[in-house]
C-alpha cells in the first residue's frame, strides 16, 4: 500500500488545487519579472517513490494539482505550492527569467514521476522546490519512441492523468464535463495564464495524440 | 422548394453548463475556519480541514421513472496533513420550491460519496439538490453546488423527445464560409489582432466575440486589451485598461458592451461596461470563475459555478456588485429564469433540451457513428427548434458539427472546420445573427470572423 503519510499530504494539496478550478492567473503587473525566484530553488535528485499499483493516477494528480496557481516559467520547473505566482509579469519564452512554476511539458515530467536515466516503470519523486523540467518537450510527448516512458494510445481512451500532446503544447487529461461535453484539463499554460485546471476543446483539436505514462 | 431562412430567436445566449467548470460536474469548494461554504484564502494559514468536494449529476432526464444516481468524489485534508474522513447529506426537493428532504450519502469507496435518488422526486418536472460534505470531526464543510439551497443543482425532466441517428461523419467535407465579416493579421497595430504563445506554449488568441441583433461582430481582442467592432461601418477598435485579464466573454448591446474576465486566486473576476465610443463606464468584481455573459429579458447576467447572477437590475444598464448579494438585497441574487437550453452528455449520447412556453423542455437525444462527440460551442433556440454547434472527432481529424434541429428530427446539418491554430474561449466561437451562423476562426497568419447561411435540408 501507499504510504499513509504521502496519501495525506497528497490530499492536501488536491483540495487546495481544485479551488482554483477554472482560473486564471491574476494579471501581473507590468515589469516585476526578474525576480530570480528559481534562486530559492534546489536541484535535489529525485528519490525513488513505491507507489501501490492502482495508486499511480491519484498521486499524478495530486501532485499536478499542487502546481494549479503557481506560475509559468518556460522551460521551468519548481514551483512553492502556495497558490500564488511569485513571478508575474515574466516576458514570455524565456527561460533567463528565473520565474516560478513549470511549464507545460516540465508540468508532465514531474507530474508523471519520470526519471530519463533509470528503469521506466519506477516512479521518482520530486520536491516542488526542485528545478527540474526533463528532456521532454510536448512534441516528444506527441510523438514517442519505443524507449520512451510513454506511449500514444487513442483519445478514446483516455483516463485521469493520461495526457494529450502536439507539437507545441501538452497537457494533462483529468476528466470531462457531462453538461458539455469538454475535457477538463490540468496544464500549464503561459505566462499570462500560468498553471491551472480548465475546460479545453483538445478532443477534437486533431492536432493532440493521446499519451500515456508507462506503469509496471 | 426554396426554404424561408431561419428566424433566429431573441438575442439570448442562456446555456446550461457552458461556462468555466460548471455546477454538476466540477464544484472545486474549500471551506475552512469553520465557516459553512465559505472559501479559505489561500494565502492565509489554515486552521482547520480542507475539503474538496465534486458533483456529479445530469441535468436532464428522459425518463423519470428510474432512480437517480449522484455522486460526489471527495477529498479530505487536515490542517497538520492528516487525512480526514467525511460524511455526505444530499438536500433533495422536487423542483418549484418547499422544504428539502435530506438523504445520507454512503461511501462505496473512501474518495466518494454516493446516494440514488428516488423517482419519486421526480415524479413533477425535475428536482434540485445540493450536497453537504463534511469533515468527521466537524472542523470543516462545503457545499456543492458552493450556493446550496439559493443555488441549487437542477435536473430536469424532459417531457418529449426526438431521437436523432446522425450518420457516420465524411471528415474532410466541410462547408466553406458564405461572407467574411472581418479579417486581421496577427500584431498589435491599428487593423491587427493579438495572439500569445509560441515555442512550448499553446498558442491563444482572441478569447470571444459576439454578433449584435443588428449584425455587427465585436471580438474582444484580449492580448491587444481592446474590443474590435466590425461591420456595418468601418472597423473601430475599443481600448481596454491595461488590467484587463487577456481571456474572458463579451457580450454587445446597442449601447454598451460587457466584457467578463477570468480572474486568479488573489482577485475576482471582473465585469466591465464601455460605451460604444470605448469609454469605460463601471467594472465591478464577480465570483470567481464567472466568464459568460449573457443577456436575457431582465438584464445582464453572469454564469458563476452554474448559476446565473444577474450583473444589471430591471431597467437600469448599470452594473451592479455580485459578490455580496445577501448584503446588497436583490442585486446580484441567483437570476430565477432558468436556461433556454440545457444539455448533458453520456457515452453515446447528446441530450439538448429545449423550455418551451409552457416551462416544460422537449428534447433531442442524438447519436452519432463513427466518431464521438467532443465539447459543445453553441445551442440556442431557433425557430421552433434548436441549432447546435458540437465538436466530433475520431483519431485522425476533429471538426464542428452543425445540427438544425426541430420537433420532427434533424432539419439540417453540416461541419465546419475546427479552425483553431490559436485557441479560443469554447464558448466564444460561434454565435447566431442575421447573417446565419458566425464562426470566430483562426490560422497561422490572423484571424477572422465569418458566415455559414443556415436554413438547407438536412
């Protein structure tokens, strides 16, 4: 079984994200980027996780979840978990900004407890502090190799913490909206909008790919 | 023999569901400090339990003979992590008013709560209901919807319905548009329309727009903080304050021009009013979560977590405060007219339901083959039917689908392509006016508002 102490901390922060559902991010003011938050961050390797099978989807989302609120820094990846971007106003496309929170592909990465350099099917844990995006950028989401992690599969089937990929976004599937039909989404999406949870069109945007993580 | 072209109804976008996450589906809800549906700060320290709690309901029915099955997933946290078990009420009562009957929810897994609802509650035209969840140590409650009993969750009973077996889609045989109503390239000067995103971004452009019942398009142009306002003259553009949040809803009158913004956890949504020369008349905040706009017989209103708040009184075009409407008396109460259209999805099929004069709905049950159904854009009334604007999609290819539909079954459809190299608000690409149906669609090079003439055979 999964450890009591990480399914509650873990919970936590799943009621804390999904209050922002639907969100966007406060308008920055103009010109307070530059705030170095990354300086505030760690490169902490990630330590081997034992997640009980059948647990592995909850603790993605979970951990996703955490991020809701925090940010978007391209090319980023450490994120405080206290629901506020520390870095607003960011120039967009930029990694030198040293700003808070993932982005979209750096979100999958930690999300989905990847570790390039070890065996696929373990899961690696990753402080929120520790800055970290992975080698994968959404088109290599999109398009995976045999060796990869991940692995297409059909939209059709896809199911909580799947995600969906195109060359040049990637976010995470979370659930759907019975009153509308939308697929309800957990990503990073910008600079101006940072990392949140909302209703996307991505189903029928044939230019997304299902994915799915690798599981033992 | 020539068809009459489509009257549409009454300019009157009032859609359930339609919306950020909607009521019935997806109620995030914190309540801490022990303050019944009360939401936390999130910046302030946590004293006592968070709870999240997520309703899941239809909200239209074909049958109300069989029992109705709710659930709520729950998710329960302690201040120190610790993890806290909850306990469910359901607050039922059949639709119209008087006392709510409570029923105990069960758990049949820890993370969800669940009750059938008796079709006896049904027995009129629908019923509504809201959820209490609670921490086992009382520290902490929400309720779901986060209104409770002022804003309930509706499910409604169709009182006749029409199945509609569409065949199976011929991706790649879209309709080309009849007229182009506007065209800008991608920039920020005079005579260009904003676009974010590029490298691992995704790529957005202008959230909404609307079409006014005199046929003029206004497209709020989010990343250029301006309100672009073409046809029937030249083209004027509308300057927003810089504050404005990049992605919301727009609504135009005859004399004003409503722009709805999404907000984060630090501040509110926002509604503003401009005159048509631009000039910013009031702003007031909104609930959070509140993005569409719509106008009815009574005013302006908001949608927020599935209810709707008027945001304009009888009479008055000024905006009035939403956020606190127990203290404010009627304004901002819960707008009592209920939604022209409701919809819900299953697996297989599309529900689209239709108030008639009578209060009662008339519904369409809709199937398609050979592909599936993606997210809803449009359904209004028209004529004496409905026009549907839903996605469909299979592996390889995704575009919108165009139904007619009217009491004897489908009376027209057509797809359009997706058209959505930029993204926009799901809401706010389709509308109805003279001109037919109007589709905000966007490329590589800019983006443009254009015509489908509606009114063919099926």
């Amino acid at each position: 079984m999964m450890q009591p102490r990480d399914a509650t901390a873990l919970l936590r922060t799943f009621g804390v994200g999904l209050a922002v559902a639907g969100l966007g991010n406060p308008a920055a003011p103009a010109g307070a980027y530059h705030t170095n938050f990354q300086g505030a961050c760690n490169s902490n390797g990630p330590t081997l996780q034992y997640i009980s099978p059948g647990y592995e989807r909850l603790v993605y989302a979970i951990y996703a979840v955490s991020a809701l609120g925090d940010g978007y820094q391209y090319g980023g990846g450490c994120w405080n978990n206290n629901d506020i971007d520390e870095s607003p106003g960011d120039p967009q496309e930029l990694t030198g900004t040293r700003g808070e929170g993932p982005d979209c592909s750096g979100l999958v990465f930690k999300s989905w407890h990847l570790n390039p350099a070890r065996p696929r099917g373990e899961q690696w844990n990753y402080g929120y502090m520790t800055n970290v995006h992975g080698p994968y950028a959404s088109f290599h989401y999109q398009t995976p190799g045999s060796n990869d992690p991940f692995f297409r599969i059909s939209k059709a089937d896809l199911m909580t913490m799947d995600a969906v990929a195109k060359n040049g976004h990637v976010a995470l599937y979370y659930g759907r909206n019975y009153s509308n039909n939308r697929g309800i989404f957990i990503e990073s999406k910008g600079e101006a909008y940072g990392t949140g949870m909302w209703e996307r069109d991505y189903l029928t945007d044939g230019a997304y790919e299902g994915v799915r993580r690798k599981m033992k | 023999m020539a068809h009459e072209p489509p009257r549409p109804a009454p300019r009157r976008r009032r859609l359930a569901g339609i919306g950020a996450l909607a009521a019935g589906v997806v109620v995030g809800s914190v309540a801490g400090f022990g303050v019944l549906g009360a939401g936390g700060s999130p910046s302030a320290p946590r004293t006592d339990a968070e709870i999240v709690a997520n309703l899941r309901a239809p909200s239209v029915l074909l049958d109300r003979t069989a029992p109705l099955h709710v659930e709520i997933d729950v998710g329960c946290a302690t201040a120190s992590d610790e993890l806290c078990l909850t306990e469910g009420e359901l607050f039922v009562r059949p639709r119209g008013g008087g006392a709510y009957d409570r029923l105990l929810m069960n758990h049949p897994r820890p993370e969800v709560l669940q009750v059938d609802v008796p079709a006896t509650y049904l027995a009129g035209s629908g019923l509504e209901m809201y959820a209490v969840v609670a921490s086992n140590d009382n520290t902490a409650s929400v309720m779901a919807p986060s209104g409770g009993s002022e804003t309930p969750h509706v499910v409604e009973v169709a009182t006749a319905f029409t199945d509609v077996a569409l065949a199976a889609p011929t991706f790649g045989a879209t309709r080309a548009p009849t007229s182009n109503v506007y065209r800008a390239a991608w920039g920020t000067g005079a005579g260009r329309v904003g676009k974010t995103g590029g490298g691992e971004e995704s790529i957005t452009g202008p959230s909404s727009f609307t079409v006014t019942e005199g046929g003029q398009v206004a497209l709020f142009d989010g990343h250029n903080r301006r309100v672009v306002l073409a046809g029937g003259g030249p083209t004027r553009l509308v300057q927003l304050p810089e504050t404005t949040f990049p992605f919301g809803d727009i609504l135009a009158t005859d004399r004003d021009i409503y722009v709805s913004e999404a907000r984060g956890l630090e501040h509110l949504g926002a509604v503003s009013r401009f005159d048509r020369a631009g000039r910013l008349q009031d702003r007031v905040a909104a609930p959070n979560g509140a993005v569409q706009l719509a106008q009815s017989p009574s005013g302006v209103a908001i949608q927020s977590e599935g209810a709707w708040r008027a945001v304009t009184e009888d009479g008055s075009r000024a905006l009035v405060d939403v956020t606190s409407p127990a203290a404010l008396g009627n304004a901002g109460a819960v707008d009592a007219e209920l939604p022209d259209i409701v919809t819900s999805f299953t697996n297989e099929d599309m529900l689209v339901a239709r108030r008639d004069d009578a209060g009662g709905l008339r519904a369409w049950r809709v199937r398609t083959s050979g592909s599936l159904f993606g997210g809803l854009s449009l359904a209004v009334p028209l004529d004496d039917g409905v026009l549907v604007v839903v996605g469909i999609w299979n592996e390889d290819h995704g575009e919108n689908l165009v139904l007619r539909l009217g009491p004897e079954g489908l009376r027209e459809s057509f797809t359009v392509d997706y058209a959505q190299w930029a993204e926009s608000l799901p809401d706010g690409r389709f509308d109805i006016g003279p001109a037919g149906l109007y589709q905000l669609r966007t490329d590589s090079k800019g983006a443009e508002v254009v015509t489908y003439k509606i009114g063919g055979k099926p």
